[in-house]
C-alpha cells in the first residue's frame, strides 16, 4: 500500500482511499504535506490539523468550483465539487466523536457531493428508507432498464466508519450500473448519517435494517423485486451475512473484506494487536454502538460474530478478503467460508501481492476488486 506517512497506517488508509476515488495526487500532498510532521506523533494527536489541512485545499476547489459554475464551465465546477467533497469526507471520518465540527464538516461533504450529482446529472436520488419510527437515509444509483424490465439492485452497506458518500465515491455503484444493475447505497445505523445526524446506533441483528431495505425496494416499479442482492465492506462483512442469513428475499450476498467474528477481534485489539481502522478507536466504536463505557462495548462486540449464522445461508455467497490485511486477519474470512455450507455457490477469493487488493477490503487496488466484485454479481444474476 502507498504510505504517504511512514510511521501512521491509519491516516495512510483516507491517503489512499482518496487517491483510489479519484483524488488528484497533487492535491493531495498539497493536503498532506502541512501534517507531516504531526502525523508522527501516533493516530490520535493531530487528527484537527490534519482536517484543517485538508479542508483548505478543498475550499479552494469550491471558490473555483463556483467560478466555473459562475461562468457556465459545469462539467469542470462539476468535478471540483466532487473532489472537494471527497477531501472533506476523508478528512472527517478521522476526527474524535467528541469534536463539535464534526456533524458540520459531515454535512458539508454531504452538501458538496449533491451539487457536484446537481451539476453532473449523474442518476443519483436521495431516498428515505422507513425505519421503526425514524428512516434510515439513502442513495439510489439508477442503472439505465434493458428492454423495458425493472433493473435488478444491490444494497450497499457501510462498515464501522465509512459513509454512503464514500460508497459513492468508489465508483462501485457505476460499475454496477454498466451492467445493468441499479445500487441502493445504505447509511445503517451506526454509520453516516443515520449515526451523526440521526443518533442511530448500531445493533448486531442487522437482519432488521435488511427487511426494512428490502420493504423499500419492493415499492419501487423500477426495481425487480426478485433479484436484490445485499454487499457490505470492512464490518459490512459481518453486517451482509448476518442479515442474508435469515432475511431471505436477498438472493446473493457479498462480503468485502470478511469479518466473520468482530468481537474476537476487539479482544485482541485491547492487547493492541493488529491495525485500528481509524483514530479515537475506542471513543468510536462505542459512539457507534451506543455502549456506556468499555465493558458495555466489549459485552455487545461479543454479540458480533457468524459462528452458527453462516450455515443459515441458502444463497450464492462470495468473499474477498486481502492477504495483508492488517486490521482483519485473514483466518475470519477462511472462517466464514468453511462455515458457508448450505449456500449454493460459496467463493472466497483472496487478493495476493502479485494483483494487489492485500490490505483491508483491497483499499489499495479498490476499482480493480469492485469490478471484480460486481463481475460475479453479473454472473450469478444472469
């Protein structure tokens, strides 16, 4: 993986997911070049200065932005705005819970990537799935129909700390769409804007936030209600299984980046093994799921795993996972496939130095393990 900072893994993975998404990299170490220096000092420290960094490199690409709309140049203030959007978006998603701008640089990302849709005419809609007494909030990618039929559709999930605009920015959705297949990208609870904006916490029966997506999606007449499919990344990797386990109108399911039993997985993180996916990790996880205090946390975590859930998969089922993922051993994804015994179709496939796609769901060759991903969906739906 490319390591902008030598010394901090976490700040390295919004470097190269940036990158992947289609951040230019000369702005970018424009970005980066200010907090070099403070991103020696561990994840945690310097998380404030580095959005500062950050978020001035993409005010300058709005200020040109709005001249170039100004100027009737939409198709270049377009561009900009996306790209503004995802410096903001990264840069977010490192800061403590506990920051007062976080819900307002949040919301900034969110307002950028919507002028740039405005501006681009890409087939995105805001949608509102219903939830008990709330709504989770949504994206739909519309892929143009084939002879007139209803398209059929992915649900996308979020992992532990990534958003619906991140989904969009992976291009995944317009991998889908060139196939025919229309993308409902998901902020569940604890995620996005279903967490900041919303207070919606996590819970591990995610079965339920399926139902209510596949609820939605079943009113729509431009959606085959018959062939959804459900893909989650990173903690999406428990997420998606666990749901396709026992809400059955889903008909495939991916894991992108396999994470059969998170809460093992945080054991070992308190005795400091492995990478943490972001800074502030504890503050994290527990603003996501809602918990009191650690030992709250750590009592829920137990709950997060797909020891005797996979086996309760009847559908085709396909998992990748980086062989150098440092955050996620591979052994959870070895897990997930020997359990999988009454799915039709299991496939595990493992991303080796040689192709790239080694770190934590492949950020580092993200597009190239997309395509591949939305490949076999084709395949499977076909």
């Amino acid at each position: 993986m490319f390591e902008y900072f030598p010394t901090n893994y976490v700040w390295n993975l919004a470097v190269v997911a940036t990158l992947n998404n289609g951040g230019y990299i000369d702005e970018v170490d424009r970005a980066c070049k200010p907090v070099l220096e403070a991103s020696k000092h561990g994840d945690d420290a310097g998380t404030e200065e580095l959005y500062a960094a950050w978020v001035a490199v993409a005010d300058r690409l709005i200020a040109s932005a709005q001249a170039d709309e100004a100027g009737g140049r939409v198709i270049g203030a377009g561009d900009k705005f996306y790209r503004s959007s995802l410096y903001v978006s990264q840069s977010e998603r490192l800061q403590s819970p506990k920051w007062v701008g976080r819900n307002a640089a949040y919301q900034k990302s969110n307002d950028l990537l919507l002028k740039h849709v405005e501006l681009s005419g890409a087939p995105l809609t805001q949608v509102e799935i219903p939830y008990g007494e709330s709504s989770l909030p949504g994206y739909f990618y519309a892929a143009e129909p084939i002879d007139g039929h209803p398209a059929p559709v992915i649900i996308q999930w979020n992992g532990l700390d990534s958003t619906k605009e991140m989904m969009y920015y992976s291009g995944f959705p317009r991998e889908l769409a060139k196939r025919g297949i229309s993308t409902l990208m998901v902020d569940t609870p604890g995620s996005g804007e279903a967490l900041r904006l919303r207070g919606l916490t996590a819970r591990f029966d995610t079965e339920v936030w399926a139902s209510a997506c596949v609820d939605y999606l079943e009113t729509r007449d431009d959606v085959d209600a018959q062939q959804i499919g459900l893909v989650g990344w990173s903690l999406g990797g428990y997420y998606a299984p666990r749901a396709a386990a026992f809400e059955k109108r889903i008909k495939l399911v991916v894991a992108w980046g396999a994470n059969h039993n998170w809460g093992e997985v945080q054991v070992g993180r308190r005795n400091r093994e492995g990478e943490n996916p972001v800074p502030h990790y504890w503050d994290h996880v527990q603003w996501v799921w809602g918990a009191r205090d650690i030992d709250d946390f750590m009592q829920i975590a137990s709950h997060v795993n797909l020891n005797g859930v996979v086996e309760n998969i009847t559908v085709p089922f396909l998992i990748t996972h980086g062989i150098n993922d440092r955050q996620i051993n591979v052994k959870y994804a070895q897990q997930s496939y020997e359990q999988a015994v009454n799915s039709p179709d299991v496939k595990l496939r493992i991303f080796t130095e040689d192709e790239g796609g080694t770190e934590h769901i492949s950020i580092d060759n993200m597009p190239v393990v997309g395509a591949y991903i939305a490949d076999w969906i084709e395949e499977v739906l076909a």
